[in-house]
C-alpha cells in the first residue's frame, strides 16, 4: 500500500493533471518540474522512494516486481510523452524515442542517488534545472528564445 502510495499516487496527483492540455514536450519536461517541486517543498516522500528502491534490490520479489514495473511504466509514458510532442510538433522529428525516455529516467534516478549519498554536499536543485533546460534544448522542435533575443518581427528587425 505504502509502495502504491509513493509511485501511482504520487504520479496521479503530480503528473497527470499538469499535463492535461498540454503539449508533448511541456507533458515531458513536465516530469523534471514536479520533482524539482517535490524536492523544494517535501523531499521527504523522495527519501523514502528511494529507500523501498533500494529494498527492492535485496530478497522481496514483489517489491523488486513492482519497482521493475514502475519502471518500465514510467519508460513508457515518458516514451508516449515523446511520440505526442513530435506529432503534435513541439519535438524534433527524428527523435530516437525510447532512448530519450531512458534517459531522463535513469538522470532522474543519478539526480536522487547523489543527493541520498551526499545531501550537504550535493543540491538536486540547480542539477534538476540543468536537465531541463538541456532537454528542452535538445527536443525542442523550435529553438527557445534566450532571454531579451528579438524574435525578429519588431520594427527595429527590418
């Protein structure tokens, strides 16, 4: 129950509302923003994910069951994320799909392993940022504006 709690629960309550209307790409990052959020508000919840992962790595096979389906499940909706976003157009075309979705899964595990083994020695935050703003950069379909660039439709463009 307390497993279900953390991982389905926490995805129902976090993830699914902030994607509703948006499109693929925003449904994707959208995933870094709410555990960056949960980091600064209550890390508390991520502390104890992360030691029920790590249980799961020892003799409880229905722990270790359902942690590999978490898993595969969260690949997969970061997958089908991914294939909205280059229908919708907001991802590149071309995008190699599961290997993106593997990607941020696995960073966002490397994020929170670093911050459990050394949290007065490693802020998840500004780490959190970068993979945002990294794979906003790397998936975007149409380059993000840096701040005070003309997007040249002013009158000073002409």
């Amino acid at each position: 129950a307390v497993v279900d709690r953390i991982t389905t629960g926490w995805s129902h309550r976090n993830l699914l509302p902030a994607n509703e209307g948006k499109s693929g790409l925003e449904g994707f990052l959208g995933l870094i923003l709410a555990i960056r959020r949960q980091f600064e508000k209550d890390a508390h919840n991520i502390r104890l994910l992360y030691a029920l992962m790590f249980e799961a790595l020892g003799p409880n096979k229905d722990l270790r069951k359902h942690f590999v389906e978490f898993h595969r499940r969260q690949r997969a909706d970061m997958a089908k994320l991914l294939r909205r976003g280059i229908k919708d157009g907001s991802i590149k075309p071309g995008t190699v799909v599961d290997d993106e979705a593997t990607a941020i899964v696995t960073g966002l595990r490397g994020i929170a392993y670093q911050w459990l083994l050394d949290p007065e020695g490693f802020d998840p935050i500004p780490a959190l940022t970068h993979l945002y703003e990294s794979t906003e950069e790397r998936l975007a379909a149409r380059p993000r504006r840096k701040h005070g660039q003309s997007s040249g439709t002013d009158a000073g463009s002409r």
